[in-house]
C-alpha cells in the first residue's frame, strides 16, 4: 500500500474509517437504549405521582397492580434496561480499544451514567415515599 493511505503509520484509513463507523454504531445503539431508558422512568414517574391523588380510597390500596407499583416497575424496566446496555457497550467498545487504540472516549457513556442515578433517585423516591 502507499504511504498516503496509512494513518501516521499505523493502520491503512479504510480500516480505520471502518473502525469509527462500528464506534458511532455502539454509541448510537446506546443512545437508543438511553432515549427509551429516559421514556420509560419518567413515564413510569407520571403514572405514579399522577395517579398518586387518585388513589386515596381504602379500595385502591387492595389492589396488586396500583398506579404505585406500575410506576416503580416502568422506572425499574427503564433502569435495567439501561444497565445492561450500558453494560454491552462497555464490553464491546473494550474488545473494539483493542483492535483500534487510538478511539475516543464515548460520551454517551456520561450521559447513560447520569439517566442511570436520574432513574435511580426516582425509583428509591417512589420506593420510600408511601
């Protein structure tokens, strides 16, 4: 191959176009799964504090599935969820760094980290406030 189509030396740039393409796929993929995380908990969060003024009959309270319940479990499916995502794009961008040293750091990784206490306050708000 000429000179020119290498990168400082190291790897040709098709193959390290190719390589940034496969990052910005993992970082939309987690942007995704942020969007639908950040759905989910502050639906979950609406449901609960909106239906939470509706529910003050004895009767309501003796149900399985009240708005409470529902609400915590929609803030936890969007928590979860988010963890394992985050927990996969960690993995895959690990054995990506190895390949491809010189990528940078994923921003969307701050920002899942952030929607992940953001759901967490909510869910243990939801949790302890009876």
């Amino acid at each position: 191959m000429p000179d020119e189509e290498k990168t400082a030396g190291q790897m040709p740039i098709n193959t390290e176009l190719a390589y940034e393409r496969t990052v910005l796929a993992h970082e939309r993929t987690l942007m995704a799964w942020v969007r639908t995380a950040t759905s989910m908990i502050s639906f979950g969060f609406t449901i609960y504090k909106f239906f939470e003024e509706l529910t003050k009959s004895p009767q309501a309270h003796a149900k399985i599935f009240t708005p409470r319940i529902v609400g915590m479990l929609m803030i936890l499916f969007g928590f979860i969820g988010l963890l394992l995502a985050q927990i996969q794009h960690r993995i895959a961008l690990k054995k990506l760094k190895q390949h491809y040293p010189a990528m940078q750091r994923s921003i969307s990784s701050a920002l899942a980290f952030l929607i992940l206490l953001y759901g967490l306050i909510l869910f243990l708000g939801a949790l302890f406030r009876q």
